[in-house]
C-alpha cells in the first residue's frame, strides 16, 4: 500500500515537472516580446519662427489690381505677376482677361511639345488622337475656351492647314492687349524680382526678418516678436502704394529656435539635422545648423537651421512647434542586462517557437538611466531579430 502511494506521488510530481517544463520553455516568464520602437534626441520649440526671404510688392497706381499668378504658384524672375488697372473693372472683363490668360498658359505649355501641325498623314492621325484625350480633362473642368482651342485644332489638321502655338500665342497675346486697351485707359504692370512663390497675404514681419540679418539675432530678440495674423491683401481694388502680393525664396529658408544650451552645445554649426512639425501633422524635412547664437541669461541659446528644399508649410506659417531632431535610433528594445557576449561578439537570447537562439547585434543606443537598449542585428547575423519571438531576459 505505501509502496502504491510512493509511486504514485512520484508519477504526479513527474507529470508536474513535465507540464511546468514544456510551459517555462515554450512562454518563459523572463522573457519579452520582439518589438521595434524608435528613439529620439530632440529638442522642442513650440513658438519656433520661419525666416525666409521675401520681396512685398507695391502698386503705383490705384485701381483695379488684376493678379497673373495664384496663391501658392512659382514664378519665375522677371515674369508678370499682376497687373493694376486704373479704374473700376468688371468681374466680367476680368474674367475674361482670365481666360485668355489661361490660354496662354496652356498654349506656353504644349510649345515644349509639339511646335507645328503639319499635313502628315499618320502623323496628322496621331496627334488628332492626343488632342481627343485631352478633351476630356477639359471638360470635367467644365472649361468650354479650352474645349473650343480643342476642336479648332483638329479642324485645322484634317484640313491640312499648318498652324504653330507659336502663332496661336501672338493671336492669344494681340486679343489681351485689345481687351486690355478696351476696359481701361492705363495699367501698371508688376514683375517678379526673384522666382520664388507667389502669395497674396503678408505678415508684416518680412523686413523685420531677413536671411541676411540671421546671424545679428538672440533668444530674446526672436521671443519678443509679436506674431501677427497674416492678412490677406487687396482682392480687387487697391490704392497706390499699397500692398499687392509677395515673393517668397522656394528654394532655402530658415527655422529659428530656442533650444536649451546644455543640448545645443553638444552640436556645431553644419550638423545635419531634422525638423518635424507637430501642428502640420508631423511632416518632416531635412536640414542643417546654420547659426548658434550666444548664451541667455536663462540658459538658451537661439539655433537657426537652414532648410534647402521646398516645403509648403514653410510658406503657410510665421511660428509653429517644431522638435529639432539630432539622432534617431529604431530597433528592438531590451533590457541592458539582457546583453550577452562570448567570442562572437554581443548578442541576445531569442526564441522563435520553442527553439532558442543566439542573435548577434549591435547597440544603437543606450539609456543608462532608464536601463535600456536599442539594438539591431548584426550584419551577415543567421539568427535575426525580426525573425524571433520572444528575448530571454534573465538566466533560467
């Protein structure tokens, strides 16, 4: 009888140890599951201000303002950008002048493509067939001038006759100065002294910031600034000397921040850097430390990046909240204990399944004050991270 209870209490603790075994190795307890997670050194500015350079323009006449470009469009230096019209102009006449203008536009375009129609058999066949497919787009734009253009150009190829853009566009040109002449006795026409992108709205703060000023400003002198809203100008009528529209650099502008001195002093001008707005959903652009300026009496120093590519929300916005991000790390995150080494080199122990394995990696960074890594797997590693399931955290 006691033998039968022995043997029974070894049975049971065997089936134990043998449930208990197969559990721990299959869902160990000092494990943790393989997760990417990205880390970043930043700094944050939620008041940072734009600096770009920028031309306001001026009408010298009051009347009728007319603009060539739209909001937000590039121009080129020297072009036309708008046109003040002495005297009350209609809407009609205006939007007439429009049209034509689009014409233009549109006829300027097509010359990069193709100079002349010729009588040519295939040819002719061909470009009849281009013309066809841009009907459409025209008309869900419902834009009948241009759908006219469309049909009279085809009229012209089956005929045989030989029409240019080129001629088409001193016609188009001749039809706007006689519709010009008709509906006002003399005009001021406004040019583009740089290329850049067109605005119709300014902030007052374009001659209080400038590129060329960058390296004369503080903290405190960028703090003090009063933003204003920025207003739009003269939609139709404008007086002589007022505001007409404005010329913003596309191509490099600025970012002023207050970043705190122990951070900054850690980097020098010309390290690369990225910029993320947070109130543009999060939109991120590449740039470089242009200027660092001196110590505050609160322990800041105002950091100027210099941004050489076009971004829209740099033409949308005087002051926004941006983080200046130094390094980003993004990897596996583990425990600092979690770190082994033997005559490979580092590694982790991971599991895929109930099998474990030794993946090799590198450390990206380290938080030695939370006590954790961020690693990746080594090159030419056969066990990869991203391939496990779980990493042993502690000795079994």
């Amino acid at each position: 009888m006691v033998k039968k209870i022995v043997l029974g209490i070894f049975i049971a603790a065997a089936l134990f140890f043998t449930i208990w075994g197969v559990n721990y190795v299959t869902s160990p307890l000092n494990s943790v599951d393989v997760a990417t997670e990205t880390v970043e050194h930043l700094v944050s500015d939620e008041s940072a201000v734009i600096i770009r350079e920028e031309q306001v323009y001026y009408s010298d006449i009051s009347g009728t303002l007319y603009n060539n470009a739209s909001d937000g469009e590039r121009v080129a230096k020297d072009s036309l950008i708008s046109t003040v019209f002495s005297g009350v102009i209609s809407d009609e006449n205006l939007n007439e002048l429009r049209m034509i203008d689009k014409e233009i536009a549109r006829r300027r375009a097509n010359q990069s493509e193709s100079t002349i129609y010729t009588a040519d058999g295939a040819d002719i066949e061909s470009k009849i067939a281009g013309i066809i497919r841009d009907i459409a787009p025209a008309g869900e734009e419902n834009d009948i001038m241009r759908i006219s253009d469309y049909k009279e150009d085809i009229n012209n190829l089956r005929s045989g006759v030989e029409i240019s853009d080129e001629e088409v566009l001193d016609s188009l040109m001749l039809e706007k100065e006689t519709v010009e002449n008709r509906i006002s006795t003399s005009k001021s026409e406004i040019t583009a002294g740089m290329s850049g992108i067109f605005m119709t709205y300014i902030d007052g703060l374009e001659s209080a910031l400038k590129p060329e000023d960058i390296e004369t400003y503080t903290v405190n002198s960028i703090k003090s600034l009063v933003i204003p809203e920025a207003r739009r100008l003269a939609d139709k009528t404008v007086e002589e000397g007022g505001a007409v529209c404005k010329i913003a650099n596309n191509h490099i502008w600025y970012a002023a921040m207050a970043v705190p001195t122990a951070e900054i002093d850690m980097h020098e001008v010309g390290d690369a850097v990225t910029l993320r707005f947070n109130s543009i959903g999060g939109q991120t652009v590449q740039g470089e430390i242009y200027f660092i300026s001196e110590n505050d009496e609160n322990g800041s120093k105002l950091a100027v990046v210099r941004c050489p590519s076009y971004f829209e929300g740099a033409f949308s916005y005087r002051s926004t909240d941006i983080d200046m991000i130094f390094e980003s790390y993004t990897g596996v995150r583990v425990p600092i204990y979690a770190i082994r080494s033997d005559d490979g080199g580092q590694y982790v122990a991971a599991m895929t399944g109930s099998t474990e394995y030794k993946c090799y990696c590198d450390i990206l960074y380290t938080d030695t004050e939370n006590e954790f890594v961020i690693i990746q797997s080594s090159d030419g590693a056969e066990a990869q991270l991203e391939d496990m399931d779980r990493i042993i955290i502690g000795e079994r």
